[in-house]
C-alpha cells in the first residue's frame, strides 16, 4: 500500500465517510482524490469545503442547498450503481449453481459437486462486465478493466482486470 492509499484510507475515517459509503467505494471515487487535495492544503476539512463545487472558475457562489444536493446525488448514483452491480453477481452466481444441480443424476451419487454459491468464478465475472460494458456502448479493453474493478470491489475482492483472468 502506497502513502496516497493510506493517507485515503486515514481521510475515509477522519471525515466520517465510513457512514456514507465502504471503504472500497471511497477509495475509487474521485471523492477520495478531492478529499486528498483538500487535506494536503492543511487543516481539517469544514462541510463548506467538503460539499464546494468543482471547476466553478466564473461565477457566483452556488447557492447551499444546491451544493448538498448536487453531492448526495452523486453519492445516491454510486450506491444504485452499486447495488444494481452486486444484483447481477448475485444473479450470475444463482446461474452458476442452477447449471450445476441441473447435473447432478440423482442416480448417480459421482455426480454430485460442492455448492458454488457464494463464489463467483472469473469467466462469470468477465461475462458480467462484458454485459456491463455493452449496455454501455463501450466494450474497450480499458472500460472492461475498470468495470471488472468496480465489480471487484462491489463483492470485496482485489482488484484485477482482463490480464489477470
């Protein structure tokens, strides 16, 4: 681990975004990178700063309300994104073991294997991405890796991608 990793994995406590969020989610949303730029200025974070737009260079000040909003949000999209992640897992890994007790003879107790459910192999992970990415309109290497890397941490495993399989 790398001192920007553990100096994010310092802020996802300090500023309390363990009650928001895991940790994994946190690490890979840009988030964490504005939270790391915000504690190397020095000091500890106010919510004014925490919630202050990006990139507004011209402009008045965005109104408080709006600045919350845009921030919950963002972190509300992440977390039905998430959630529509682990469902397709879920729902891969129920395939997985639906192939595998439609194999199973019940005359014939060799036939028989462990469950599988519960683990997810890296084909049926790769599958899931591909699908990911295709209702994305984007099936580049790099966009595969990356949803592989959600996917990743949406079921707590480390991090991969396409070489790794």
């Amino acid at each position: 681990m790398d001192e920007k990793e553990q100096l994010k994995r310092e802020n996802y406590f300090t500023l309390k975004r363990d009650e928001i969020m895991a940790m994994d989610e946190y690490l890979l949303s840009s988030i964490s990178e504005i939270d790391l730029q915000k504690m190397n200025e020095g000091g500890m974070m106010t919510m004014e700063n925490m919630t202050m737009p990006i990139g507004y260079q011209e402009g008045g000040p965005v109104p408080r309300s709006r600045q919350q909003s845009v921030m919950e949000e963002e972190i509300m999209q992440q977390a039905m994104q998430n959630k529509q992640r682990r469902a397709q897992l879920e729902q891969a890994m129920m395939d997985a073991e639906e192939d595998r007790l439609s194999k199973i003879d019940p005359n014939d107790p060799e036939s028989e294997s462990m469950s599988t459910y519960g683990q997810i192999s890296d084909a049926d992970r790769l599958k899931v991405a591909m699908m990911i990415a295709r209702e994305q309109g984007n099936t580049s290497e790099e966009n595969i890796n990356k949803i592989l890397n959600e996917l990743m941490s949406v079921s707590g495993m480390a991090g991969g991608g396409i070489a790794g399989l």
